[in-house]
C-alpha cells in the first residue's frame, strides 16, 4: 500500500523544494495543494499567488475554505508536509491538531521568525511534530529546529569557480505582477546605458504569454526563462528581492538587490520587520557576524543611475569569496532530510 503525504506548497518556490523532495518518497501519494505537474491537486498553487500586506486580503475567504477540505484530506494521510507560506499553513496545522488528525505535521522552511511575528514560535512548535529548519541560525529562535540544509543546494546545479567575463547581463524583474511593472521601466533605461553587452531578462515559464502586457517594451533584451543558467552565464546581475538573489549569491554572480512595493507595504514592513537587510544572502552574512555580501536598493532608491553605480563599482572578487563562504555555511541540501521526515521507514 503506497504511503500518503498530505502537502501544502503555495508558492512556485516551495513547488522547486517539494519537486526536489518527491525525489526520495519514491511508492507514496501526495494529495493537497501544488502544483499539477506533479500530480492531481485538491487546489493548485497558481490560485494563492499575491504579493505583499494588502494583496493578499482577498485570498482570505477561499484560504478558509481550503483549509476545511484539507483536513478532511489529512485523516486520509499517513504524513503532512507544510512548505513556507505561514499564513496559511500555520491555521491549517492548528485546525488538523484540533480536528485530531493523527498523521506527523513537517513544517518545511520555519517562519522568519527572526525578521517578524516572534509569536509564531509557539504555534510552530504546539502544532508541528517536526521543524525542518533550512537556515543554521533558526536553531536560536526556535527550541526544536533540525537544521535539515538549504533547498538550493539541492537544486542549484551551476557554481562559479572563478569570475567570467561574458559580456551578458541578466536581468531579474520578480515572477509577480507588481514586481515586474515597477522594475521594468527602471530596467529599461538602464539595459539601454549599458552598451556593448548582450541584456538577459528572465521571465518565469508561466509568464511568457503575458511579455506584452507584463513587460513593455523588451526589444533591449534576449529573453530567457532558466533563471540559475542565465544567472550562471552572467558577469552581473540585476535581482529582484526574493530567492533569486539567494541562487545569484550561490551560483557566485555578482548582483544588485533591487525591490520596489507599494508605499504602504514598505511603510508597514519598516514598523514591523526587525532586521536589517532584505536579502537573504546578506541576512545570513550579518548572522555570521560579517558585514553585507551584496548592495541593496529599496524603493525610493530604486533608479537607474543608482543600478548603473552599484554595477560599475562591484567588488567582484570579494563577492565571490564570500559566495563561497556561504556555501560552507550552509553545508549541504535538504531534501532527503526532509524525506526521511515523510518516510519515517527508510531513516539510516
């Protein structure tokens, strides 16, 4: 009788993670929310994808409806993986433990609770059998981390050994549409001042029907869809907060952090979250006691003579000893830890 998992990936991140995972809970089922090119989901991830405080208040009431039917599913399951997204799987893992559901929670990738909501600890650790933490450092905020590895470490197959001059630049807008409508403009003007390099944009597979309408203009740009592989043969690169920035900091491309939100969400970020940077790669490196890996640009600083200037002026060969500094922070992958979570059977 094959092994049931219940999952809960919302995102197209913890999709990445969860395809990496399925790899060793070969003979078991999932069933739940993800994306459907693994398999039947009860909803699929596209449909909770929003961005930022205010955007995501209309996803709420379809959110509570999921969460009914996915316990219903979860005393069907043998085990639980919940993947990021807190505010979605934290409810979820409370009404499973309220409704009695048997089956042993994992919450994969722990809630920054070290930028915001320190309440969560308690949640995390009340409703979840095990804490597949992927960042060293959860281990001080949370009693009962098991630091599992990084995902990207996994995933990532492309690793700089030295600094190339390619003459390509890659340019990394985001995968939502907010994000992609406000960098664009900004990236134009600075792909059309960089001359003499052939201009990567990386737009999601999901996205390539909607260039037109998402992107503009694009006739400066080759257009590309594998962000690590456009990343790899990049001498720079303009990124986007989120886990691109993290995979340019791995693979060893020297880039700029560029994030521009709404006004309110930015204004509530700065009341609420209490670190310093935004980019992981640079929040790991101040855990480790060293100062920034990589620049960073936010909001009103967010223009192109500034983007133009953190290009010209990179320290390349700093940044890329410190690439590898942070690989040796964080040691291996984490899949098949997690699996071992799932399938408790096939634990050395």
């Amino acid at each position: 009788m094959s092994r049931k998992i219940l999952v809960s990936a919302l995102e197209p991140s913890a999709n990445l993670h969860l395809g990496e995972v399925l790899k060793h809970t070969l003979g078991s089922e999932i069933l739940g929310i993800f994306d459907e090119k693994f398999g039947t989901p009860f909803m699929k991830s596209s449909e909770f994808s929003a961005m930022g405080f205010v955007e995501v208040l209309p996803l709420i009431f379809k959110a509570k409806r999921a969460i009914k039917q996915m316990v219903k599913l979860a005393k069907t399951a043998d085990a639980v993986l919940l993947i990021d997204s807190p505010a979605f799987n934290l409810p979820l893992a409370k009404a499973m433990r309220e409704a009695g559901v048997k089956a042993p929670i994992t919450y994969y990738i722990l809630p920054q609770v070290w930028a915001w909501k320190p309440k969560r600890v308690e949640k995390v650790e009340k409703f979840c059998d095990n804490l597949a933490s992927i960042l060293p450092f959860d281990e001080k905020f949370y009693s009962r981390a098991v630091y599992v590895g990084h995902p990207l470490l996994d995933e990532l197959k492309f690793k700089k050994e030295k600094l190339i001059n390619s003459s390509k630049i890659a340019f990394l807008p985001g995968s939502r549409r907010s994000e992609i409508t406000r960098l664009m403009p900004i990236y134009r003007e600075v792909a059309k001042d960089i001359k003499d390099k052939e201009k990567l944009l990386v737009i999601p597979p999901f996205l390539i029907d909607k260039v037109a309408e998402l992107y503009g203009d694009v006739s400066e740009f080759n257009i590309v869809n594998e962000a690590p592989k456009a990343l790899y043969e990049s001498e720079f690169a303009f990124v986007c907060s989120g886990t691109a920035t993290l995979e340019a900091a791995l693979i060893g491309t020297p880039f700029v952090l560029c994030y521009k939100a709404k006004a309110i969400d930015v204004w509530l970020a700065r009341k609420l979250v209490k670190v310093k940077y935004a980019g992981l790669a640079n929040i790991m490196y101040d855990f480790m006691g060293k100062g920034a890996l990589h620049d960073e640009l936010i909001q009103e600083q967010v223009s192109a003579l500034n983007l133009l200037n953190a290009y010209k002026n990179c320290d390349k060969d700093k940044f890329l000893t410190g690439c590898n500094e942070l690989r040796a922070y964080l040691k291996h992958g984490s899949s098949v830890n997690v699996a071992k979570f799932l399938m408790p059977s096939r634990q050395e």
